[in-house]
C-alpha cells in the first residue's frame, strides 16, 4: 500500500517536473528578445517567470529524488522469501501418499529403487 502512494506521488512529480522544464525558456531566448522580436512578454513579467519557474522546478526536483529514494528503500524491505531455499519444505516437495503396510508415515516421500 505504502509502496502504491509513494508510485503514484512520483509519477505525479516527474510529470509535472517534465511539464515545467517545459515551459521554461532557454538561455538563448534573451538575445532574441534585445532585437525586438517580443519573446521577453511572458505571463510573469519580463523576467518574473524565472525565478517562480526555477523555484518550482528546484523544489519538484528534490521531491522527485526524495520518492526516488523511498521507493528503492521501501523496495527492499520486502519480508516474503523470494528463494527456494528460504521457503518451508511443505512448499518446495509436496507431501507424497505412501501405502500402510510399509510403516511409514504418510507425509515422507518415498525414493524409487536402485536397479
């Protein structure tokens, strides 16, 4: 269950990390903007939406490494035996009948004979 949230939280920030990178404009996008070609009129101002953008990305990108994180932890935490060896032996050889008349208990498997 824990695993589930902690999945689907980051999905949730890696699509909206992806989305802001996005958005953001590029470096070179200022050398346009000093010939008159408009792209500095962005919804924030002409030089507002970086810092808001650049915070928000700064701090999904941490929330991102923290579930990335998490998850290898709570991943690794399992307590079921993954191995065969680690496994009850009722789950790796299932008990075999054996007649009556030998003596033995029903449960103990029985090896062919040696020709």
């Amino acid at each position: 269950m824990v695993y589930t949230l902690f999945l689907v939280a980051h999905v949730v920030v890696a699509v909206a990390l992806i989305a802001l990178v996005l958005l953001q404009q590029g470096k070179g996008a200022d050398a346009g903007a000093a010939f008159g070609s408009g792209a500095s009129s962005t919804m924030f101002g002409s030089r507002g939406s970086a810092s808001f953008l650049s915070r928000t990305t700064a701090i999904l990108a941490a929330a991102f490494f923290l579930t990335s994180l998490t998850l290898a932890y709570v991943a690794t935490q399992t307590t079921t035996p993954t191995s065969v060896i680690e496994r009850a032996p009722s789950e790796v050889l299932p008990p075999v009948p054996v007649p009556a008349e030998s003596g033995r208990p029903v449960d103990v498997p029985q090896l062919p004979p040696k020709q």
